[in-house]
C-alpha cells in the first residue's frame, strides 16, 4: 500500500467531516473523528473508500496469480485468433 506524505489531498478531513454530519453526527464531533481518521493512513484510506466511493476493500478479493493466468489465457487466445486464417485456409501458407 502506497501512503506517500500528499496522499490525501487538503481537503479530505472536511469530505469525510461533511459525509459523517450527512449521517447524523454533530458537526464537531464529525470533524473531530475525521481528523483523528487523517492522522492514521491506513484507516483513513479505508474509511475514504468505504464512505466516499462505497467500495469495501475487503470484498475486493482477487490474487496476482488469478490476474496472471487470465491474462495469458487471453493473451493465447488473442494470439491463436490472430493466426486462424493461416490454419484455415492452406493456400494462405503457400503465400506466406
């Protein structure tokens, strides 16, 4: 996971303190948990996914190596699609 020192950009204590007092919280007490969210990255990138976008990072799911082996297999089949009239048709071999 990528957190860098400008990974969130200046105004995201408010985006999260405006989308906490969108869900009933007072305004102070949604400022004050969107600051202490800040401070700790790796729950504040959570918390920003979660409540801004609505994605849950942890039902993402996925692996390296599924992503790999689906990519060769398309990668072949892309490639035998590609060289099918070579197959098909012999005349085009004589050419080639």
């Amino acid at each position: 996971m990528i957190m860098g020192q400008g990974f969130f950009s200046a105004n995201a204590p408010e985006e999260l303190a405006l989308i906490y007092e969108a869900k009933g919280l007072p305004e102070d007490e949604a400022r004050s948990l969107a600051q202490r969210l800040i401070k700790g990255k790796p729950a504040a990138l959570y918390t920003m996914a979660r409540e801004e976008l609505g994605i849950n990072p942890e039902e993402m799911g996925g692996s390296a190596w599924g992503a790999s082996g689906a990519s060769f297999c398309l990668f072949a089949i892309g490639a035998i699609v590609q060289l099918s009239p070579f197959f098909s048709f012999p005349e085009l071999r004589e050419w080639w």
